[in-house]
C-alpha cells in the first residue's frame, strides 16, 4: 500500500513544473542530507544520488529509511517525501547532465 501511495506521489510530481517539487522534502533534504549528498556534484561524505535517477522507488524508499542512522529519525510521511524528492531531483540531474 505505501509503494501504492509513492507511485500516485510520483506521477502527481510528474505533472507539476521541476521547481514546484515538494518543498518540504526539499528543505528537509537541505537540513539533514544536504551534509553528505548532492546531485551531480560530486560525492561527500555519501556518495553524489544522480545515480539513483534509475532505481525504482522501493530501493530508494529502503535507502532513505537506512540514513536515519546518519540524518536522525524521520517520520513516515518525511522518508515518503525524501524518496520522491530524491528520485526526482536524481532524473532532472540525469536529464541537465551533459553528454559524455
Ligand atoms: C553522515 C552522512 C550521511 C547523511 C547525513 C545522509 N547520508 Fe545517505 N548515504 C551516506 C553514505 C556513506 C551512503 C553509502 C551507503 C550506505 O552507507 O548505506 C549513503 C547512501 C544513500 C543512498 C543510496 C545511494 C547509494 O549509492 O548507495 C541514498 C538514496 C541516500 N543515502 C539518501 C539520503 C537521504 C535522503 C538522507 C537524508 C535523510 C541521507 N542520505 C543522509 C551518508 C549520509
């Protein structure tokens, strides 16, 4: 059910412009994620998440859950988020990233 409630998240984000993507989820990667993350920037501490632009869902959503040991707890609703966020930032990076 959860991977249902991801799925019609997604395919909402989808038909919303880049910059209208959940911004609660972006701000909350910003504050707990933003440490050890980019997008096509590079690696940090974790490694850059423009290579998740493929994964499904449900690998990200179990990657999200996993880095409450790194970021701290997060509710239900915020790894629903980040997971999407993640996927969608990881695409458009994928998409921008020039040819190589
Ligand atoms: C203290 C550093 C740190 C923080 C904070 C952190 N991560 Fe990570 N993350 C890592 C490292 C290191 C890995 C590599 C694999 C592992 O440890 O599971 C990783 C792996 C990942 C992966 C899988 C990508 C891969 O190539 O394995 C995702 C997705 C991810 N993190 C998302 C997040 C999100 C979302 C947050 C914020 C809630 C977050 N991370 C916070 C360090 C961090």
């Amino acid at each position: 059910m959860r991977l249902t409630a991801l799925l019609i998240l997604v395919i909402w984000l989808n038909s919303v412009p880049c910059a209208a993507a959940d911004e609660s989820a972006a701000d909350l990667f910003a504050g707990k994620c933003a440490r050890c993350h980019t997008f096509g920037h590079g690696r940090k501490k974790g490694p850059d998440l423009k290579k998740v632009a493929d994964w499904d869902l449900d690998r990200i959503h179990r990657q999200v859950v996993k880095m409450q040991r790194k970021a701290g707890h997060l509710s239900e609703q915020e790894i629903a988020g980040l997971t999407t966020y993640v996927k969608e930032e990881a695409q458009k990076c994928a998409q921008e990233a020039p040819p190589k």
